[in-house]
C-alpha cells in the first residue's frame, strides 16, 4: 500500500493524541463560549432595522450587507427569508449600525 502524506499526517496526529494522554506531551488549549444560532429575521423586523437604525433606502442597505438589492426586497417582502449568515449579520448591524462606517474607513 502506498504511503500519502495525509496517511503520515494522520498517524504523526494520532501518535500526538496518544502522547498527549499519557501525559508526555501538553497541547495548547482555549476555550470560547459560542453564541446561540442567530435569530430568524421576519420581513417587518427588516424593514425596520433598515429604516428606523440606519434611515436608508433597500440599495443602500443591500451595499452595507454586501447583498443585492432584490435580495433585500425579497427579505422585506417575505418572499425569501434570509440565511444563518445574512441573519447573524443582520444581527450584528442591529447591535452596533457603526461597525458599517468603521468597514467603510478600514485599510483594504
């Protein structure tokens, strides 16, 4: 059987978890509290996030979320719900609205 190099990296892994276990070697470790799953966005709750924070048309707040304007129309017009990961962002534009102006000055 030929030997691969994913092949020697499992096992060069497995030989460090063994290790690990036996005390003979100590492994970094962190922890991190993970937030729950993003809340589902309803199209009123949308349309007023965009609107009452941010006082901006549907194409301007597309720009923001780096979305197309139909995408967001679609959201407010409950036509399509958006993703985990437009949710989490909505999330986080609800938050802090300045994180948008401190992307808009950040070094490319």
């Amino acid at each position: 059987m030929k030997e691969t190099r994913l092949g020697r990296e499992l096992i060069a892994g497995l030989r460090e978890a063994a290790a690990h276990a036996r005390g003979a070697k100590k492994l970094r470790a962190s922890t991190m509290e993970l937030p729950p799953p993003a809340p589902i966005w309803p199209r009123k709750r949308i349309a007023e996030l965009r609107k009452r924070r941010f006082g901006v048309s549907q194409p301007v707040f597309a720009a923001f979320l780096s979305v197309k304007p139909s995408t967001v129309r679609a959201w407010e017009q409950g036509q399509k719900t958006p993703s985990g990961a437009a949710c989490r962002l909505l999330q986080l534009a609800e938050l802090d609205p300045r994180v948008f102006q401190r992307l808009a000055h950040a070094v490319r």
